[in-house]
C-alpha cells in the first residue's frame, strides 16, 4: 500500500528536520514528543526554516502550506492511523527500547519503525520489538532540509521488502540513500567520529588552537566545516557516546575517547546546545 501518513517520534532538531522534510514531499505528518514545549519550538522552527527556503526559492508556497500543516502531538492516540514510523529521540538506549516496544504495541502490523540512531545497534533495536524484520536504521543528516544523504541500516532480521520501501520513502523525500551493514557507527560515525576525536587530541596536546585546526581541515582538505566546529554542532555528548560505543563493541583502542572530550561532557560543554563547546555561541 502506498504510504500516505509519516509519524515522526521526537521533536527535536532532528526530529522537527524530518516532519518538515517529510511534509514538503506531500506526506500527512504527526511530530509527537511528551514534551509540550518541545512541540513548540518544533513548530517555530519549522515555521523559520521554510519561510527562509520559501525566499530563496527552494520550496513552493504549496510545499510550505504542507509543513504548516503537520500535527503536533504528545501521545501516540493517531499512531495507529500511521503507515510509516520514524523515531528520533534522544540517542540513549534504554529509552529507544522504551520507545520501540510502545511503537510496536500501537502501530499496525504491516507498518515499519524506523529510528534515526546513529550509533545503536538497528538488531538490538528490533530485538525490542515482535516484528524484527520491519525494523531499519534511518540516519538522517543535520540539518535535515538541506543534507542529502540518508544512511539507511540493515539489522540482521530487516527484511528486503522493508528495505526497499524504506529506500523509496528516501527518493520520494528527495534523498539520495545508501545502505550500511549494522555495525558500530554504521559507515559514517565509524570515520567520521574517529577524526573529530583526533581533532580534539590535537587540541588537548597543543599542536594547534581551535581555529588553526578546523582552518587546516577546510582549507587543506575542503572540508565545509572544521571538526571542532562539528562537534559543537553534532554535541559533544553525542560524540563522546559514539565514540564508547566504538570502543566498547569493536574493542581497539584507537577508538579510546580524548580525555579532553571528556572532560568537556563533564563540565557541561556540549557545544550549540549548551552555548560553550569548543566555541562560544
């Protein structure tokens, strides 16, 4: 059956970045998050996000009216009308199993679940769950309108059916999607992490200051962003967590987190979010 009505489980950036992105592609949207002052801010910046791609062209009027539209909820009572779910909460474990076993509980049958997790692994996500092989990564890109790239994950009992309507749910998003093994990291935290991590030892050992190093990775390797700056961006919370799940599943000591990032966790240093990372906002 084709799929009409996407629910969206968080409301956070990533969360508010899929619903909008979902919505301009003519999908009936629901944002649902416990939190009524995250649907708020949800709303508003959804609201700014496509009254600045609306200026510049890059979004219709009537594609606008679509966001407007989406539904901002704070329990799952419509779930069951849903075709599609996509969970975006935060990147904690326990509380995506949580969320999984209640996703399964109310959602149809036929339906798929998505989480947007990069860095759980997407079997035992599913393992949550008494329909594993309608379970598949969706790793979005930050900030979601404008990214391309969707990482999708196969988990070992994701079936090719969920794969491929997955796959095409992207194309209709205007997504370009690559599928990964499930495997610590997937493919992109899997390199990409690594190096913000090296970043920050560079750092912490004084070869350089924060500028020099994210100049060095932009102007030398064309980076569009530096990998301090980046970490600001992703949170370095986020980064410390993919970074243990790297060392504690693959178990090499190359992936041992900087004590600086550490330390910065630490004292609540977390980056855009918090206003002080390795920059002040």
């Amino acid at each position: 059956m084709p799929l009409k009505h996407i629910f969206v489980i968080g409301a956070g950036t990533m969360g508010n970045g899929i619903a909008q992105v979902a919505a301009t592609s003519g999908y009936e949207v629901t944002c649902m998050d416990v939190m009524s002052a995250a649907l708020e801010k949800a709303k508003a910046a959804i609201s700014k996000s496509t009254s600045k791609l609306l200026e510049k062209g890059t979004l219709s009027a009537d594609q606008k009216a679509c966001a407007d539209k989406i539904n901002f909820v704070s329990s799952y009572d419509t779930l069951p009308t849903a075709d599609f779910v996509i969970e975006a909460a935060t990147e904690n474990p326990e509380l995506k199993f949580k969320i999984f076993k209640d996703m399964d509980a109310a959602a149809r049958e036929d339906v798929i679940l998505a989480s947007n997790t990069s860095s759980i692994s997407i079997t035992k996500i599913a393992a949550a769950t008494k329909r594993p092989e309608k379970v598949i990564g969706m790793h979005f890109m930050n900030p979601v309108p404008l990214m391309k790239l969707v990482e999708v994950i196969k988990g070992l009992a994701t079936s090719e059916e969920t794969l491929a309507t997955t796959l095409e749910l992207c194309r209709v998003m205007g997504k370009e999607a690559w599928s990964a093994n499930d495997s610590p990291g997937f493919i992109s935290n899997r390199i990409l992490c690594p190096m913000i991590n090296e970043a920050i030892f560079a750092l912490q050992e004084n070869v350089g200051t924060p500028e020099a190093i994210d100049a060095v990775m932009k102007l030398g390797m064309n980076h569009p962003m530096g990998p301090l700056k980046l970490a600001d961006l992703i949170g370095l919370d986020v980064v410390l967590f993919i970074m243990e799940v790297l060392q504690r599943d693959l178990g090499e000591d190359k992936y041992r987190p900087a004590p600086l990032l550490r330390k910065m966790v630490d004292a609540g240093y977390l980056g855009r979010k918090s206003g002080r990372g390795f920059y002040q906002y």
